[in-house]
C-alpha cells in the first residue's frame, strides 16, 4: 500500500511542472475526481475539465457531475455516440468505435482550448489489462495518437483501486465519489449484448437504478443490470416478447479477479419483480453467478 500522504505531495509536485492548459476528461469517478482535485490543487485555473455527455451514463449523471465540478465543461454528444454506435454488435469493436469518438471530441476540445498537457486518471489494472490485450481502454493511449501534447501526465498509473479511494478520503472529495463503484469508459454500451440502440439504453438505465438501489447495501465491488437479448413472456394475459436482464453483483479487490455475490434469494427475488412490473418491456431476470474468471465482470 502506498503511503497516502507522501503520494498526494509527489503529485501536486509533478503536476505543478505544468505551463500551461491541461485537459482532464472526468466521468465522476474516483479515479479521474482525485485526479481534478490534485490538478485543482496544482494548477488552479490552468485545468480545462471536461466532461462528455455520451447518452450511456447512469441516470442523474450528467445534473450531478455539473453539482459536484461547477466548472467543468459539458459536451452534448449522445446523437454523435448513437450514429458512431449503430450497426456495431462485436465488443471489441464496439469498444474501438466508442473510444474513437470520445477521443475526437476530446480533441475538438483540445484544439479549441488550446490545451498543451493531458491528465488522464489510468490506474494500474487499465495498463496491465490494456497492454495485456485483454480488452482496449479508451483511456490508455487513445488522444496521444490524434493530438500533439507536450506531455501527458498520468497521476494514479501506480495505484491499484483501492488506493484511489484511500487518496481520494484523504483529500476530502464526499463518500459518495471515494466509495463510488467503477463503471466502464464505454458505459451502459458493453452492458448491452449485441448494438447498441435507444430504447435498449433506456431499458438498462432503468433496470441498473433498481439494481443499484437494491443491492448497494450488501457493500459489492461493483453491481449492474446488463440487457442480453429478448425471450418471451406473458404480461396481462398477453404473450410478449420483451428484455431478458441479468444481475451482476460480485466481490473483488482489483477488478482483476472477482466472485459473484451469495445475496440471499428474497433478494433477488424482489428485483426480478420490480424490474419486471416497473419496466414494462423486461419479461425475464437472472442472475449472473460466473465468476471472473472465466467470465469478465462487464459483459462485453
Ligand atoms: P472486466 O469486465 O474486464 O472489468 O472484468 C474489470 C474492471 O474494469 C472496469 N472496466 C473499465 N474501466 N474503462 C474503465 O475505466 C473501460 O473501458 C472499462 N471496461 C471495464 C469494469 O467495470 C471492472 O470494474
């Protein structure tokens, strides 16, 4: 474990080095909120955060990113993230396609703010998994390749997680980012089986709130609703044909291995019926007890 204080003063250090305008793409995240802190800290008004309104965040994200960083930048951009999207059914694929995107405004951005540094919030896993070729972050060397930076800085790319969360107590930032569950670059897209459209976001929007609401408590690593495909049901006497959701909820320390929760069946229970009565199109729950591995903890 690093030790918190000695890590916080080597990075303000670091990023003091900094001359001029720094982009800093934040998600809500631990991660990339300690990163705007420290820079915050650093540079002051030199910092250019920005964040980008995919379409495939959580519900609130958007109101609440603006509440928590008053001076971030907010990029429209969930009909550019649509188009790019459709059509598009491989994971891989999808994952290049999304961080194509992202990586293109956030250049437009840079271009237009005449930004000459980048602060991306990569921790270690992103790197070994990344490098590994395990799947592509659109974070670890995306902009690099389109933009000229003096330099890029990459504050947390020695931390695990949870030493994130311990520099984010430390440096004050609320509860309720430092114990924030990851959620994936790409978003609700690779908890998507098979293209991403708008009514399948929607969907998965709406199951994720009730899983989240549901089974925070039971303190998990990570937990979401994914839409696999479509199965039949009877709703009001009528045959349908809608969503089949999966719950995830698993245990982990570093997202590099993770178990699936024992949650107790009345549990479970009670969000098969709310998803199924709440959201109208959803006719089938399960739940997912994979481990990884051999499964992955998103779905794509
Ligand atoms: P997997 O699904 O590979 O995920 O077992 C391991 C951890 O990484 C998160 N994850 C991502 N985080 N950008 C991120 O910043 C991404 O593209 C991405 N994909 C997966 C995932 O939520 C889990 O915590």
């Amino acid at each position: 474990m690093v030790n918190v204080d000695k890590f916080i003063e080597k990075s303000i250090k670091e990023l003091k080095q900094i001359d001029g305008k720094a982009l800093l793409a934040l998600s809500g995240g631990v991660d990339s909120s300690v990163c705007y802190v420290l820079a915050k800290k650093a540079i002051g008004e030199l910092l250019v955060p920005v964040y980008l309104d995919t379409g495939l965040m959580r519900e609130g994200e958007t109101e609440r990113i603006k509440q928590l960083f008053p001076d971030v930048i907010v990029i429209e951009a969930e009909e550019r993230f649509m188009s790019s999207l459709k059509g598009v059914e491989d994971p891989e694929e999808k994952r290049k396609v999304f961080g194509e995107t992202y990586i293109r405004l956030l250049e437009d951005v840079a271009r237009k703010e005449k930004v000459e540094y980048l602060i991306q919030g990569t921790i270690y896993p992103d790197f070994i998994e990344s490098i590994g070729g395990i799947k592509s972050h659109h974070n670890v060397r995306g902009l690099p390749d389109v933009y000229e930076f003096k330099k890029i800085i990459e504050p947390l790319r020695e931390l695990y997680k949870d030493e994130v969360r311990e520099v984010a107590r430390a440096i004050g930032l609320p509860e309720e980012i430092s114990e924030r569950m990851p959620f994936p670059g790409p978003g609700l897209a690779v908890r998507i089986l098979g293209e991403v459209t708008k009514e399948k976001v929607e969907v998965v929007r709406k199951a994720t709130k009730i899983v989240e609401e549901e089974i925070i408590k039971y303190q998990p690593w990570q937990t979401y609703a994914a839409l696999l495909g479509k199965g039949t049901g009877v709703k009001g006497d009528v045959r349908v044909y809608g969503w089949i959701i999966a719950i995830r909820a698993v245990e982990s320390r570093d997202g590099m291995t993770a178990k699936a929760m024992e949650l107790p069946y009345d549990v479970l229970f009670k969000i098969q019926s709310r998803l199924t009565s709440e959201i109208p199109e959803v006719t089938r729950v399960v739940y997912d007890l994979t481990p990884k591995p051999p499964a992955t903890i998103e779905f794509e």
